[in-house]
C-alpha cells in the first residue's frame, strides 16, 4: 500500500519556510543573559555548600552501607553544583571576550 503526495519531501519547493532562516533570530538583551547566569550560580552555591555539608556529615554515620551511598549522592552533589558555577563563568567570559574583540575592530 502506498500513500500518493503531491510534493517532492526531498526537494521542497517552499524555502522560505526554513527553521535556521537568520532574520528569526532575535536579539538577546545582555543584562537578561547576565541575570540568567548569575542566577544559575548562586544557585549552584547553594547546592555546593550543602553538598559539602552532606558530605562531612557523611563521615559521622556508624553503618557503612549508609555512609556509602551518602558519600556517593553528596560527592555527586558537589560535582553537579561545580559544573553549575563554572557554566557561567564560561559564559560571561566568552560574552565579554567577544565584546573586547568586536571594540578592537571598530
């Protein structure tokens, strides 16, 4: 059984209807995208401190199968809230790089 179209899917005729078309994409406005990030990393603070709390505490615990598996869940807490303060940074500094190298050329 075939279904019959009337229109090539490979070859579309219609362009104009692209998803990456530049003239869509509109401007992001700096102080949002600093606020967005500053955000995600006092967030990510938050968790740090108190994955650094749990995981001191996770010393104190007598069981060992306790002390395990809040070993591992505080470690992975910390690594996720380093990864959540260093995404930011990341992306302040290419966001101020690409300034001083735009003002450079003009």
């Amino acid at each position: 059984m075939t279904i019959e179209t009337d229109r090539d899917i490979y070859n579309p005729k219609d362009m104009s209807i692209c998803s990456n078309d530049l003239r869509k994409i509109r401007a992001v406005d700096p102080c949002l995208t600093l606020g967005k990030n500053l955000l995600i990393a006092l967030f990510a603070l938050f968790f740090l401190v108190f994955g650094i709390e749990a995981l001191v505490g996770s010393f104190l615990l007598k069981n060992p199968l306790e002390f395990i598996m809040y070993f591992f869940s505080a470690s992975f807490m910390v690594l996720v809230s380093l990864v959540g303060i260093l995404y930011p940074v990341l992306k302040i500094h290419a966001l101020y790089k690409t300034r001083k190298h735009s003002n450079d050329s003009t």
